[in-house]
C-alpha cells in the first residue's frame, strides 16, 4: 500500500510538472541522449608545442604519439625523486609526491578518432587564449598545488576540498579517471550525472531564467536547437576545473547526438578576465554498458588537513635555521 502511494504521488508530481510547461514544450519531440557514456581520450586538452603547427595526424604519427603518451603518464615508471613535472608532479626537492600506482587510472588510450592533436578546434592554434594576469595566475596555482603549499584551506584546489572533480565540470574534461557521465532526460528537464565527485546537475529546460545565486557547478539552463542540447552555464561560486578560469566564466555546452552510441559534445568558454577571447572544445562521448559507481571523495578527510600542517611545519623548520 504504501508502495502504490509513493507511485501514485511520484505520477502526481510529474503530470503537475508537464503541465505547468510551456505548450510549445509539451508538444516538440526531444531527441533522445539519455544514456551512459565515457568521454576519456589521450587526446591533450592544448596541442603540445612539438606540434603545434599539426591539427591532426597521420595514422602512424598517431600512433606513435599514443605510445609516447601513455609511456609519459604511466604512473609506474615516475622517478620518485624526479617526480614528472610534464604530467603534473614537481620533484620532491620542491615538495612533489608521487600518486596512486598505475593500476588506478582509465584515462584512456586512444586519440579522437579524427586524431586530432588538441581538443581545442577554436582558436586554431589549439591553445587556451590566457590573458598574461591569468597565466601568472596558473604559474602560482601550479606552483601552490605541486608543492603542497597554503596558507588556508581555501588557498588549494577546489579538487583538494572534493567541493568538485577535476573533469566533472561544467564543462567536461577528459582526466586521469572516472571521465564517466550519465544522461538522464525528463519533461522540462535533463540530468547530468558525473561520476567524479558523484555531481548531477539538474538542468531545466522550460525556458526559466537564470537564478542569481552563485554555487561551485555554477547555474545551467537548457534549450533545443534542432537536434542538438545548448546548455548555458552563469555564476560561479569560483573558479571551474579550467585553467585560470574565475566566477566570471560562462560555459556554453552542446550536445548532439551523432548515431546510436555516440554524442558530439561541444563546448565554448568566455571569460574577458581569464581569457583575450572565447575559446572552443569538442570532446566525443561514446556510450558504454557498464553502470557508473558511487564516488566518494575521501581526500578532504585526511589530506587537507595534512597539507596545511605539512605547511606549517616546513614554516616553523624554516624559523629555527
């Protein structure tokens, strides 16, 4: 009985929310994306700079590149002193640790099938456009995090706190693991569900305006275009897993769907205080079987308050020499 009441209260609610659509809603067919999929590539965020005058490449340069990446960034082969500064690890003689083994990651193997050398289309130069007061921003922030470093808890990564996943977004970016997202469709809605840091962003898409309040994902509103999912994403809390970005970021993202198993996903980002002009990613998601997992995110246990007292012990060590 109280099985049936639940049911009959979750139809109640659903019918009262297709009602209160805009008919224009009601009566358009959505194309469907709902579904589980993985947008994890070897394929750099930024063309490298030993490539930068190749868009795309050959099928042998493609891959040797693989080859010479996934070498690269296998966790295995890092010189614990030496660390790998190339993938994000200073030496230890600037405070760099190694991270979990090999065995834990899934970034993936593979370049885009169209072998394109950066996920950024837009600029061609397939770099992100900073601005010279953002990229001092990124050095100091690279510096901060590779090093252990702060002066509080809200000097580190929003990462570090797990308030969001590296590659969760908005927008998505392929990462070391979980690069996973469930969609899931609904009158008036869709629903992005990242498997990093476990986030779903419920996003309407009825035509409401934005809400000025300002949060860690930001505020997402969606419309069709044709067959294709525009997602515009405004007030930011702080900054989002980009680069040098800030809570002026605004985060335009399209999906469409390009066959059975697979969504183009598209995304451009301005921020004129990060940024000397909007700037484009296109990142396949291809479908996969297998469920997503919950994730929980541990490290805000342990690890903050530990690099805030390894912090104030290198300080103290440094007044008594």
């Amino acid at each position: 009985m109280r099985n049936r009441l639940l049911a009959i209260g979750v139809t109640l609610a659903a019918l009262t929310m297709a009602a209160a659509r805009p008919a224009a809603a009601q009566n358009r067919r959505e194309p469907n994306l709902a579904g589980i999929y993985s947008f994890s590539t070897v394929t750099p965020l930024q063309r490298p700079a030993a490539l930068a005058d190749k868009a795309t490449l050959t099928d042998a340069e493609a891959a040797a590149f693989e080859a010479e990446e996934n070498k690269r960034l296998n966790r295995d082969l890092f010189d614990p002193e030496k660390g790998q500064p190339s993938a994000g690890y200073a030496p230890r003689a600037q405070g760099g640790v190694l991270s979990y083994n090999e065995f834990w990651y899934e970034r993936g193997s593979k370049l885009t099938r169209d072998r394109r050398t950066s996920l950024i289309v837009d600029p061609p130069s397939g770099t992100i456009p900073f601005t010279d007061a953002a990229r001092r921003r990124v050095a100091e922030m690279r510096q901060h995090s590779d090093s252990g470093m702060g002066d509080s808890y809200s000097d580190r990564p929003l990462a570090d706190r797990c308030l969001q996943g590296f590659n969760s977004g908005p927008p998505m970016t392929p990462g070391a693991y979980n690069n996973n997202v469930q969609i899931v469709q609904s009158p008036g809605y869709v629903v992005i569900v990242n498997e990093m840091v476990h986030n779903a962003r419920i996003i309407p898409t009825d035509g409401r305006p934005h809400m000025k309040l300002r949060s860690w994902s930001g505020d997402s509103r969606g419309r069709w275009e044709g067959e294709t999912l525009v997602v515009e994403t405004i007030n930011f809390r702080r900054e989002t897993s980009l680069q040098g970005s800030t809570s002026n970021t605004r985060v335009v993202e399209r999906f469409t769907r390009l066959d059975a198993d697979t969504i183009r996903y598209e995304f451009t980002v301005t921020d004129p205080t990060a940024y000397t002009q909007p700037w484009t990613a296109m990142v396949p998601m291809t479908r996969i079987r297998e469920p997503i997992f919950e994730y929980a995110c541990h490290e805000g246990n342990y690890a903050l308050p530990n690099i805030l007292a390894g912090a104030r012990k290198q300080e103290r060590e440094k007044e008594t020499q």
